[in-house]
C-alpha cells in the first residue's frame, strides 16, 4: 500500500503550506543551525497553527530529503488531507486575487510547466476540472520542480459553477481565444483576476468561454497559430505581472 504521507522542503513551501493547508502538515523539522528572521517567523507560524517543531542537524535533513537545496526546514505531509477549498486560499489574501483555471489539460508534463510558471509570478491557486483533466501526478510533480507544493492545486466538479463563484467575490474572469478582439498587449490589468486557459488541443470549452467577462488573444508575427500551453500562459502571467509592478 503507497505511503498516505511525503516529504516537502524549502521555505516557501512549507510556509505556504502552513497558511493554506496546515491541517495536512504533521510535523516540521529545522535545521538548529538557522536562527535567522525568516526561521523564527516559521517557526512562529507553526506554533500559532499548533505544528510540531523537530531541530536537527542539516546533515539529518539533507539525507531526509536526498538535496542539499532544504534550506534547513522540511515539513512531513500527509497527502490525504491536502484538499482545500478556493475560498480556503482567498480568504486568506492580502492582496488582489492573481488565479489560473486549465479548462483540461491532459498532458502532466504542460501541467508541470504551468505550475512553475504560476509559481513564478505569484499565482495564488490553480483551479481545475475534477473530469478530463490530468490531475496531480508523480510526473507533474516532477516536471514543476516543486511548484506543485508551492501553489495550490484545486480541481472541482462544475468548473463554470467555479468561475460564476469568483465572479461573485469581485475576481475579473479573463478567457484566452485566437480570435478574440482584445489583445493582451493593449489590455489593462488593473483587477483582481482569473486566468482561463483551455486545452492543449481544442482550447476553452463553450460553457466556460460563456461564463468569462472578457477574451484576449496574443499578438503572433510568425507563422505558426499557436504557441505551447505553458508558453501562452507564462505570457500572459509575466504581462499581468508587468502591468501590476508598473503601478505599484
């Protein structure tokens, strides 16, 4: 029978798991080497959420893990207990809703890719369907090169029931289409925003593509009609990024 827990490591993983998710952590092991700020402010997070706390030695953790790249904190999860709720993330936001929704993605390895892109510029949660989907595989979990730990994955029955939800807490749904009027580069990002992509082959379903506010569609110069799933989404993630630290 498969082990019900895992590892995770790195700072930003555990504590991002410790805010959205502490009930699927059992316990947390830190290097007692480190004594610095962002040490004691796990720590300090962890003792608010009641986790155990474990010091070890570094070397205990680097062959806990099999890396030297832990920076001194691994955190022991028990992988049942991981599903948590959209609201469980907003509502825990101090800032604008930055959300990505796969309408079907099949291929772990697309999946993987948009998972580190959406942990590169700060996405706060990654919705998809339950159905026609790939879900969180052990080849996703490699190829996002620990991304899915970092960023929330929630998959849901009734994704157009998902996004009329967002709507209704004020988060602007922003559809992804070829043929669309709007193009990215002469569209504001100024709002909380959910990102709509659609699938590898046949792009956003109908039903989704109705529930969105607005459809925008990357300016190509080339000859090809369409870019790598996780190409177009880093695209559009790094210029909503652009427009938010523009008017910061």
């Amino acid at each position: 029978m498969a082990s019900s827990t895992r590892l995770i490591f790195g700072f930003h993983a555990v504590t991002s798991r410790l805010r959205q998710n502490p009930d699927s952590i059992q316990e947390i092991f830190i290097d007692a080497a480190r004594a610095d700020q962002r040490a004691r402010g796990l720590m300090n997070l962890a003792e608010n959420r009641k986790i155990r706390l474990t010091s070890c030695e570094g070397s205990t953790l680097t062959s806990m893990t099999g890396t030297d790249r832990h920076q001194g904190v691994v955190a022991n999860i028990d992988i049942s207990r991981t599903h948590i709720d959209i609201d469980d993330v907003l509502d825990t936001l101090t800032e604008p809703a930055r959300l990505l929704v796969l309408d079907g993605i099949q291929d772990p390895h697309n999946l993987g890719a948009c998972l580190r892109v959406a942990d590169a510029f700060g996405v706060h949660a990654v919705i998809a369907p339950k159905d026609r989907a790939v879900g969180l595989t052990s080849t996703v979990y490699k190829v996002s090169s620990g991304a899915a730990d970092t960023v929330p994955y929630i998959a849901v029955t009734n994704l157009a029931r998902t996004l009329r939800q967002l709507k209704e807490r004020g988060i602007w749904v922003i559809g992804t289409a070829g043929n669309a009027d709007n193009d990215l580069t002469h569209f504001q990002i100024n709002m909380p925003v959910a990102w709509v992509f659609g699938s590898e082959e046949k792009g956003i379903r109908r039903l989704t593509r109705e529930v969105c506010d607005q459809l925008v569609r990357i300016p190509m110069a080339g000859s090809v009609e369409s870019l790598n799933i996780s190409v177009t989404v880093g695209i559009c993630l790094f210029e909503m990024h652009r427009q938010h630290e523009r008017t910061r």
